[in-house]
C-alpha cells in the first residue's frame, strides 16, 4: 500500500513535534508525575513509546489540556444553570 502525501506529512509533523519526559511533562500540566503516568496508563494522555521509554508530544499535551478545560466549563455551566 502506497502513502499519500498527506499521510507522508502527518508523519513529518509527528517527528518534528516537541516531545517531553515524564517528568517534564508533568511540570508543564501542573502534577506530580505520578499523577502523569496515572493518565498515561489509564488512556487518558497519549504518548509515544520507544521500547520503555514514553514520551508526550506536544499535541498529546495539547489535546488532553483542551479537553481537561472543557469538562471544567461544562461543570462551571451544570452547577451554576442547571442545579439552581
């Protein structure tokens, strides 16, 4: 099976991407990075895996903070319209 080009540049893109340690990632959410790995393993942060080693792109970081952001909205918007 032959790549298309656009499947060719969301490789690129996946390599030149900032990646992050654990640890490094977890400073730039604001948890310990215990916390982190909780969310690696429970599916809820992705990451790239090189034999043990995980490391978290930058839009894996994006992607679980814009989500984080709009369950807390959602609440916000619960608690305040709905349960009053």
């Amino acid at each position: 099976m032959r790549a298309n080009r656009s499947d060719l540049e969301m490789e690129a893109a996946k390599v030149a991407e900032k990646k992050y340690s654990i640890e490094q990632a977890a400073m730039a959410v604001g948890i310990s990075p215990s916390g982190l790995r909780l969310l690696l393993n429970n599916k809820k942060l992705g990451y790239y895996q090189s034999g043990k080693r995980k490391l978290i792109g930058e839009g894996h970081l994006q992607e679980y903070l814009s989500l984080a952001e709009r369950k807390a909205a959602r609440a916000i918007y619960i608690s305040v319209f709905v349960v009053n």
